[in-house]
C-alpha cells in the first residue's frame, strides 16, 4: 500500500515523495471548502494544506537532518494524509541521541509557532477565516497541535519514541521497545475510544495506523535482536556482529 508514492523532488539528497491518497485529502479539503466559501474559500483551504503539509516536512527534516549529524541518513520522507514519515536507514541505539533526534520534530514546530506568534498576536480577535490574517492564525494552532500531539507517549510517534529511549537507559532494547509500545497501544485505545465517542473519525484512523505501526516497529525490533543473537552463537561471543552492525533485513 506504501508502493502508491509519487516523487516529488529532493531536499538536501532526500527523495520527497506524496502518497497517492493525499491527493484524495486534498480533494476533499477543497470540496470543504468551496462549499463554505466558493471558490475564494477553496484556495484558501489547498493553501492551507499544502502550507501546513510544508510544516510537516519541516518537521520530519529536523528530525533527519539532526540523524544525519550523526551518521544516519533518510532515504526518503513521505507524505500520508495523516501526517509524515521519515525512512530513516536506521535508529541509533544511543537512548541520549534517539532523544536528541526525535525531539528535534516538534522543535521544529514550536518554533514556527512561535516565529507566527509574533504576528499572529497582533491581530484582532474577530479575523475572517477565510482570509490571509485567517490562514496565519490557524497555522500558528496547528503547529502547536502538532509539536504537542506529537510528544504524546504513544510509541512510535515522537513521545513514544523518547519513552523508549528513557527506558532503555535502565533495560536492554527490546524490553524497552516492548514496554514503550504495550504503553503506546494501551493509549492509542483509549485514544480511538475517546474519537468515536467524539465522532472525530479521522483521528480515530490516526490512532488505528499508529497503534499498528508500533506493533510492526517492535517486532522488527525483536527480530533483529534474534538475528543478531544468533550471530552470535554461530561465531562465537568475540566475533559476533552485534545488533549496531548487522544490515536489517
Ligand atoms: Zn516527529
């Protein structure tokens, strides 16, 4: 299903790339708002979008412009209707820099909140939506939406990751990634319960996706952790490829 990406172009070597069912979001954002506002409300509401999918990409760069600096590099960002995600070639096993790199994603969106802010505070508390001063302000909330719903412990969002990262300062990896994603799933439940009750589907399709990819993410985990254990016993302790260097996959 991840197969369905149009290239877009590439920032600094990474490959930008759309999923075809964004066009779809795009679409229906359109439609909402042409039925607001006519055409000037359907401009309004695609420049929302693409400004706010702009903020996305930002923050999944500060995320891997900061793995770069040490070493890692992205293979490519790509943009789902629910947000963005970074193929990352690996996550580094340090708890300290997991937690440096991940926190650098929602950074990335305080501080466009912030820089708004300084605008956005002038304004009257009466501004059309449906206007530039509108689309401003509404930026300013997303992006400080997004940084905080981002830094919910639910694993493998942002929060989730830096839970594991804290954890696996005190437990090997793998028990860190299962305990980080057992809290995450318990929250994510609690999370689509609290949308279908609210009637707020999309975010219940959030938390759905989140809680299945953090269950994918910790098997693959275990997996590697397998595979580098039986490394291990095939050559013998000393001369053992350990979880750091064995290739994934
Ligand atoms: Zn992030």
């Amino acid at each position: 299903m991840l197969g369905w990406s149009i290239p877009l172009f590439r920032i600094r070597g990474i490959q930008l790339s759309l999923h075809a069912s964004f066009l779809l979001l795009l679409a229906y954002w359109a439609d909402q708002g042409w039925q607001d506002e006519g055409w000037h409300g359907m401009r309004w509401s695609v420049a929302l979008l693409l400004c706010f999918f702009a903020c996305v990409v930002l923050h999944e760069l500060g995320h891997c412009l900061t793995a770069r600096r040490f070493g890692i590099n992205t293979r490519r960002i790509l943009l789902l209707p629910i947000g963005g995600m970074a193929d990352m070639e690996e996550i580094p096993r340090q708890p300290s820099r997991e937690i440096v790199m991940t926190l650098a994603g929602p950074a990335v969106n305080f501080v466009i909140a912030g820089a708004l802010w300084l605008v956005v505070r002038h304004f009257k508390d009466d501004v059309p939506l449906y206007s530039p001063a509108g689309l401003l302000s509404e930026l300013f909330l997303w992006n400080l939406v997004m940084g905080c719903f981002n830094l919910i412990p639910v694993f493998p969002m942002d929060g989730g990751r830096i839970l594991r990262a804290l954890l696996a300062t005190r437990l090997p990896y793998v028990r860190a990634t299962f305990w980080a994603a057992s809290v995450g799933k318990v929250l994510a439940v609690a999370g689509i319960a609290v949308a279908l009750w609210n009637q707020v589907w999309m975010v219940a399709v959030l938390f759905t996706f989140i809680f299945a990819v953090g269950e994918m993410e910790y098997r693959l985990v275990k997996r590697r952790e397998m595979e580098a254990e039986h490394w291990q016993n095939w050559w013998g302790r000393q001369a053992a490829p350990t979880a750091e260097t064995y290739p994934p996959g």
